[in-house]
C-alpha cells in the first residue's frame, strides 16, 4: 500500500436501501497510480465505484486529495475532479459522439480549452474523430467504450473510475483499450481505479491490486505479488493463469 | 442500418439542430474511409465538412421558405382561416415548450394545460384591471408562467414516471375550480370579456391579419430562445438528463437543478402561448382550460414529433385541423377521429410526424441517388 494516499477509503460502508453491499472496506491509492479492483460476481466492486462517485448510499470516510467525498452529491464530487465511466458505459445514445465529447466537459466552462482537450481525445482515439457526428447508439461496443472513457477524460480528472472496461468486448478491443488508459496514465498522471473481471488484463497494467469477496477486501497487494500468488488467481479469480 | 437505428437516428437527428437534416447517414460516409493516422485522406476532410456546413444550412432554408409562407398566407385566406393559423402558432408554441419538458428533459407532464391557462388568465386580469397595452402583458405572463412552473417543478425533482405525471395531472385538475372562485378577479365561471389588440392604422392590416403576425412574432421569438437554448451547455445538459440521469449526474450535471428549470421553461413557453390566446380570443372562462386540454397538448407534442423542431408546429396543425376537419364529416366524429388518428400515427410513425417526414426524406433521397 503506498504511502502517500491520493484517494484513502476508511471503514467505507455503502449499498442501496436496505441492503448493505460494502462491510467496511479501507484501500488506499497514491497519486498517479492504476489500481485494479478484483473479485467474482456480486463481490461489491460495481458499489464501491458509485460510492466513490456518491451514487449510493455511504457511511466511512472517502479520503481524496485533502477532502472527504463521502456523502456528497455525484456532481459535486465530479466537480471536484472525479471522472466514472459506468459499467454498460453509459453512452447518451441518441446524441452524436460530438455532443457526448462535450458533455464530458459540463464541469468546466470555456470554449478554448474544451476544443483543445477534443483534439487531445482524438490523439487517445483516433477513430472517435471519424465517428463525431454519428449518434452514439451506432457505434460498435468498443468504440462506445472509448468514447465513455474519451467523455470521461474531457473533465480532466484526477480520478479516473473505471467500471469493466472489457464488458461485451472482444478481447482484442479489450487489450487496446487497457493500452491506451496505461498511455493517458502515463502522460496525464491520472490516478486510475479500475474494475476488472479479466483479471490478467487489469494487472497488466496496474500497480496495486485489492481483491474483493462479499463487501469485504480479503487480500491486497503489488499487481506482481497477486498475479503470482496461485492459489489468490485460482480461488478468486475463478481461473488458471 | 436495421429500423430501429434509423428510427433513433431520426430522432436523435431533430434534437438539437434545425429540421431538415440527417444526421445518421453523413458519418458513415465517413466512416467509409478508414482513419489512417498521419496521412489525411480526403474522405476524411471532405465528408466532415460537408456534413458540417450542408445540412445546416438547408435547415435554414427550409425555416426561411416556411417563413415566407407563413407571411404570404393571411393574405390569401379568408378571415376564418386564418383564425385557425393563428390559433396552431399559439398551439406551437405551447407544445415548444411542452417539448423543452418531454421530448429534451425526458420529464412528463398532464398539466401542461393549466400554465397556459395561467398565461392566459393573467394576460386577461392585466388587461381587464390595469388596462395594460398588449404587448407589456407578454413577459410579464411569461414571468408568472415561469415562476409557477419553478414551483411546481420541485416535486418533478423526487418524482418520476406514472407519480410525477399523477402530480402534474391534479394541477390540471385543481386549476379550473380555482380560477371559478375568486370571481371579483377572474370573472368566475362567466369568465372575462377583452378587446383584442386594434391594428395599427399604417400596416394596413384587417383585425384577424393584425393578429396574425402578433402571433407570428411571438411564436418566432419563442422557436429562436427555444433554438438558442437547446444549442447551449444547458440544452446538452437537458439531453444527458433525458438519456442517462446517472452518467448525466457523475457528469457534474446537477439534476435537481435543471429538472426544475425545464419545468419553468416549459411553463414559460406556455404561459406565453396563453397570452396570445387571450390576444386572439378576447375571452377567457374555465371551461377553455379543462383537464382535456392539458391532455391534448401531450398528445400533441407526441404526434408532432418529440424532440424535434418541427414536432410543436405539426403538432399544433394536427390539434387545431384534426378536430374541426372531422367535424365536417359527421358532428359526432371529432371525438372520434381524433382519438383513432392518435392511435394510427402512433403506430404509423412511433417517433411522431416529424421522424416520419424524416425518413420520407431520406427514402426519397435514396431513391433520386439510385436512379
């Protein structure tokens, strides 16, 4: 666990209505870093994501860059710099790739700078440019990912949540994406928590690795200590490497 | 592209730009030329810019040809007729609005009615009382509108689907025996009786043309703010709302906040419509505002076209000629006609006239490009 926490999630509890999902969870993730969250079906992984972006109910801490998140309102904490792309990707699809660009921009105001950043989430993912006044309803499932994470990166975050990425997508499309968050990682130094059911993918590129099983995280560590531990990838990740 | 894509498509395509463009098909010309990184390919510049300039600028057109007409025909008509044009732009501008709500913010209203009635009422109590020119009762009609619509936008805020078209519902209902009270203001249930704004002597104009082009001037400055608003950072807003409320909000788009403006835009738009019902009418009683009216207008505005610009101006043709086109056949048949004709187009065209005339177009274009 490193040692300067960027994002510090104390006792975290969370879920929706009556039903508890998450018991008390503590993570930590420094600034700049990709976090893998892993775990089977149903482990809470989808719940601790919309804690941190304040779409369910919360109780704990959400410790981020000096500030507590916990119990905020979703567009507040997306004001303060928190960028989720949700699980199903959440693509307005009725509206052209244009206007879900500009959307991602919403938190932030003049004209100058989000045409800049349009031309920078053209250099992430060229084939958006050739898409931008297409309805995003007809774009395939991977270029709708990208453009879920290229609206995402027009907020310019410091966090990047990113809810399974690979869902639906063939495994080429996957790795290219998981390419390209290492590559904006590595140039914006955004710091990334990633949701995985591909496993091998998401340490590929992560650093640190939390597994989660029934709201609780039952192991965490380095990405190349829990890739290496045989037995973790075998009991909790449901297969062989 | 299978039906369903290209039903989306059109409308989708009538959101947020003028009528009259496509939107679905340009980029996949686009999309025919693969991106290759470096070398610009002239598919690549061509097809984007085409698709930047044209279609926008044939929208254009085409709103400046329906001008033209729309300032042609008082002339042409007998007095009557022109009454019934007049009365469509006053429904086109209150299905705009109901539009804003419906077709953009993705909320449901059934008392769209009642802030017309509201529009109305107070246009009639400013000129009745305080014998205001006409022209000053406008905003200050669109005001009230307004600030009620933010009232009453508030339980749209917690409330959605079947509860919040409940809740808007009983404002219909609760207006009319409302406005039957206080009788020393509104005129109770005899209503009250107004002079319409006189033709200035230099236009020339006959009564029913004067009120036409008062009409005409309103419903152009509401489709303009309409226009405007819709382009802006704020209509986007409205579009993320309607679409996906979560990602809307992990967006930074404060949902509360723009529920409850899209409720008083659209009872703003109403309310301004009311006006110019009073203007045209000279007559307000409660009996002009009843449930039926509120229900007319959402259905309106789904026949028309939701979302799209031409919808409220179609619909207010199909609300206004439907019922006293049917009445020529048989004076029982109104009712009649017009619930079956909802039925039909709804099956005909599930995206309203105004994604079906989309799709005609694009048919027709099909064909003209094959021969």
């Amino acid at each position: 666990m490193s040692a300067e926490g960027f994002l510090t999630i104390s006792d975290l509890n969370a879920g929706y209505g009556d039903a508890r999902v998450l018991h008390g969870v503590n993570l930590s993730v420094g600034r700049g870093e990709i976090c893998a969250i892993l775990g089977p079906n149903g482990a809470g992984k989808t719940t601790l994501m919309r804690a941190l972006s304040g779409m369910v109910w919360v109780r704990g801490s959400i410790g981020f860059d000096g500030a507590d998140l916990a119990r905020r309102s979703p567009d507040t904490i997306a004001r303060r710099g928190v960028a989720h792309v949700p699980e199903g990707r959440g693509t307005f699809m009725p509206l052209t790739v244009e206007e879900n660009l500009r959307l991602g921009a919403f938190t932030r105001r003049g004209r100058g700078t989000v045409e800049a950043d349009l031309e920078r989430i053209y250099t992430y993912f060229p084939v958006l440019k050739t898409r931008l006044r297409q309805v995003a309803g007809s774009l395939s499932g991977g270029e709708q990912q990208m453009l879920a994470i290229g609206r995402a990166l027009m907020s310019r975050p410091r966090l990047l949540l990113l809810d399974e990425p690979s869902l639906g997508l063939a495994p080429l499309v996957t790795r290219e994406l998981f390419r390209i968050v290492r590559t904006v990682n590595e140039q914006e130094r955004t710091t990334v928590v990633v949701v995985e059911q591909n496993a091998h993918l998401a340490l590929g590129i992560a650093q640190q690795a939390h597994v989660l099983e029934s709201g609780r995280i039952v192991l965490s560590g380095t990405a190349d200590r829990i890739l290496q531990d045989e037995k973790v990838v075998q009991s909790y990740l449901g297969y062989r490497v | 592209m299978s039906e369903r894509t290209n039903e989306r498509g059109a409308f989708a395509n009538a959101g947020s730009e003028p009528p009259g463009e496509d939107r679905t098909r340009e980029p996949a010309k686009a999309a025919d030329t693969p991106p290759r990184a470096g070398t610009p390919s002239r598919g690549r510049v061509l097809a984007p810019a085409l698709a930047r300039v044209t279609p926008g600028r044939r929208g254009w057109i085409a709103v400046a040809a329906l001008l033209a007409v729309a300032c042609y025909l008082p002339f042409q008509l007998v007095p009557f007729r022109v009454f019934q044009f007049t009365m469509v732009m006053v429904y086109a501008v209150a299905l705009l609005g109901l539009n804003l709500l419906v077709g953009h913010a993705g909320q449901i209203s059934l008392g769209h009615g009642a802030f017309f009635a509201v529009g109305a009422y107070t246009t009639a109590i400013m000129l009745d009382r305080w014998d205001l020119p006409h022209l000053a009762t406008l905003p200050i009609a669109a005001a009230v509108a307004f600030a009620l619509g933010l009232a009453f936008g508030l339980p749209a805020v917690r409330l959605r689907g079947l509860y919040l078209a409940l809740v808007t519902l009983a404002i219909a209902i609760f207006l009319v025996p409302l406005l039957k009270r206080f009788e020393s203001v509104t005129g109770g249930s005899m209503g009250l009786t107004l002079a319409k704004p006189a033709p200035p002597a230099w236009t020339g104009l006959a009564e029913d043309q004067w009120l036409y082009f008062l009409t005409l001037a309103v419903a152009v400055l509401a489709f303009l703010l309409a226009y405007g608003l819709l382009r802006s950072r704020v209509g986007r807003a409205l579009h993320a709302v309607r679409d996906n409320e979560a990602a809307a909000e992990v967006m930074g788009v404060r949902l509360p906040f723009y529920k409850t403006l899209a409720f008083a835009w659209s009872a703003m738009f109403a309310g301004a419509a009311g006006c110019a019902y009073t203007w045209v009418i000279g007559f307000v009683s409660p009996d002009s505002f009843v449930v039926t009216l509120s229900i007319t207008m959402l259905a309106g505005i789904v026949i028309g076209g939701l979302g799209s610009f031409s919808g409220p101006l179609l619909g207010g043709l199909f609300v206004m000629f439907v019922p006293s086109i049917s009445q020529d056949v048989n004076d029982a048949a109104p009712g009649v006609i017009f619930g079956l004709l909802i039925i039909v187009v709804m099956y005909v065209a599930p995206t309203g006239l105004a994604g079906l005339a989309g799709r005609v177009t694009r048919s027709t274009k099909n064909i003209l490009r094959k021969e």
